[in-house]
C-alpha cells in the first residue's frame, strides 16, 4: 500500500485511450507524484500516520536542515564533532537531547589539516573508540573539491554520499562553497545553496556558518540577525543554533537556539569548554529541563568560571 492509499486517498484513474483499431487501453492508476494536491484532511491525517522521524528529539527532525553559527573561537567545531559523534553513536547530545537510533556521519573539514584534526580527534577519544559511522571526507578528495565552483562542489559531494553511505552531512564551514562569483550575500545563489543541498540524498543536514564582524548595538539583536552573508541564511534552515563566549578571558560559551521551526524554542544553555578533553561540557542539571521551554540552571558553569584559571588561545 502506498502513502496516498494508506491516509485514505482516493486511487485515480487515467482515461482510456481509444486506438486506431476501435480498443481501448487498459485504465492506468495515476502515479501518487503525479497527483496535483493534497486536501486538507489528506494532510491532517498525513501528520498522524507519517509523522516527521526525529534524529535528535526535539531537535533535529529527517529533511530538516541544522545551520550552527558563531564567531571566530567560540567552539563551533568542537560542537560539531560532539554532535556527529552522538548521531553516529546514537548516545545523547550535552546529556540533553536523546539521539534516536545510529546514523553514518560524514563531516567535510575545510579549516583544519588532516594531522591538526587527528591529533584533536586522540585528546576527544583518549582510548581510541570513536564511533564506527564518524566519516571524513579525505584530503586528495577535498583538494580536488575546492577547485569547483559551487555545482562542481555539490557534484563531488553527491559521489561521496554514494559511495560510503553517508546519512547525516556535516560541513564545517559552509564559507568555503562560495568562491568566484558565487556569492554569500546574493539570495538567489545562497538559495540555489540550501536547494542543492536538500535534494541530495541524506537524512539530514548540518552547516556551520562564521558570524559577521560585531558592531555597537549588537548585543540587542537576535541571534541570527549576526549571521554573515544573505538572509536566506536565517531563513532557510529548520533550525539555528548559535555559540557565543560569555567573556573572552574563559572559556564559557552560551548555546542558543535561535530558531526551531517545529517545537518550542529551550531557554539558552551554559557550556564550559574543557580543554583536557577538548570537549564543551553542560551542567548536570540541563538534561532534565532543556528541550522543553524550561530555564537552565547555570549555577554550575558560574562557580567553574570563578574557579577555574583560563586557559591559552586554542584554534577551534
């Protein structure tokens, strides 16, 4: 049975053809792409049977598009290998978000060198077990990928989710897509951007994007309002998250989301940056109310910042 026939569509038919010869064709049933809409109640009952399949609960949901942005050192890419490695693992992410099942990550790196990423990989995963389905595109294979222009790049990608399977794509950062006259900030090529990437064959979809430069009077705009380049940026993805330092002289960052287009938006939540394990770190506390709209204790992440010394300038 299909989708249309399980909600309770009704099958049509094409009209027969009458032929030369005075037969009629045999009637075929009209293909379910090829009907022209769906009714009201189609879609009502659409949203009971086939419900969106979360991959991280009340986060992440399969179609959907993730863009996490920030400014320079505030941990973007730490976020995001914690985040592949709990998609790939299937455990929880910050202890806050439940994963639901295990999926093959595949991460594009374009800011680190192959060694410079192993050896953060060695400190994240100091008995050397990280999760099996945690890929990375290769380096011959990502020079070869910055001589093209932006369809060459989506070309290149589609291969490579081919070929090993990948279900969640991670890229980190998506800057480097746009080079000649692929432009950022012109709408129509950001848009043509987000519609490649949705028509490739994946699960889901992560981005990382640099903030802009800060200006006075930033503090008292949202958080996606600093996001570099056009406002598809903000408009596109399902869902935006944002890092920020607290302050400079530690290494307390606040994870924000700033956009979920299906569910209630969770209060900000305080993250310590633990440069013995290379790992952002949330308060024990935070598991419990975060994802539901409820405030986050912070009282953790405050007594760390007033004992803890900081710690020297680290690449993230």
């Amino acid at each position: 049975m299909n989708q249309q026939e399980s909600i309770g569509v009704e099958t049509l038919y094409n009209e027969p053809e009458t032929h030369s010869d005075g037969q009629n064709s045999i009637r075929q049933p009209i293909k379910p792409e090829d009907i022209a809409y769906w009714t009201a109640r189609d879609l009502m009952r659409m949203s009971v049977e086939c419900p969106p399949q979360p991959i991280i609960e009340n986060l992440l949901y399969e179609g959907d598009t993730l863009l996490i942005h920030g400014s320079e050192e505030n941990y973007k890419s730490v976020c995001i290998i914690q985040l592949a490695e709990s998609i790939a693992g299937g455990v929880s992410f910050l202890r806050t978000w439940k994963i639901n099942g295990k999926r093959r990550v595949g991460i594009i790196e374009t800011e680190m060198h192959p060694a410079q990423l192993g050896d953060r990989l060695r400190v994240m995963f100091p008995k050397g077990d990280p999760p099996h389905d945690l890929c990375f595109l290769p380096e011959d294979r990502l020079r070869s990928w910055r001589r093209k222009d932006l369809t060459g790049k989506v070309v290149i990608i589609e291969d490579w989710i081919r070929a090993v399977g990948i279900s969640v794509l991670m890229v980190d950062t998506a800057n480097d897509f746009f080079r000649g006259d692929d432009n950022p900030s012109e709408e129509a090529t950001v848009g043509a951007f987000f519609d490649s990437m949705r028509n490739l064959r994946l699960d889901a979809r992560i981005l990382v994007r640099h903030d802009r430069k800060r200006r006075d009077g930033d503090s008292t705009l949202h958080s996606n309002e600093r996001i570099r380049g056009s406002s598809e940026w903000k408009e596109d993805p399902e869902v935006i998250a944002s890092l920020e330092r607290i302050d400079k002289r530690t290494h307390e960052v606040e994870f924000e989301i700033g956009k979920l287009r299906y569910g209630r938006k969770p209060e900000p939540m305080r993250l310590w940056f633990d440069a013995g394990s290379f790992r952002s770190r949330a308060p024990a506390t935070s598991h419990r109310s975060f994802g539901r709209g409820a405030q986050v204790s912070t009282g953790y992440c405050d007594r760390v910042c007033q004992s803890v010394r900081p710690f020297g300038k680290i690449r993230r």
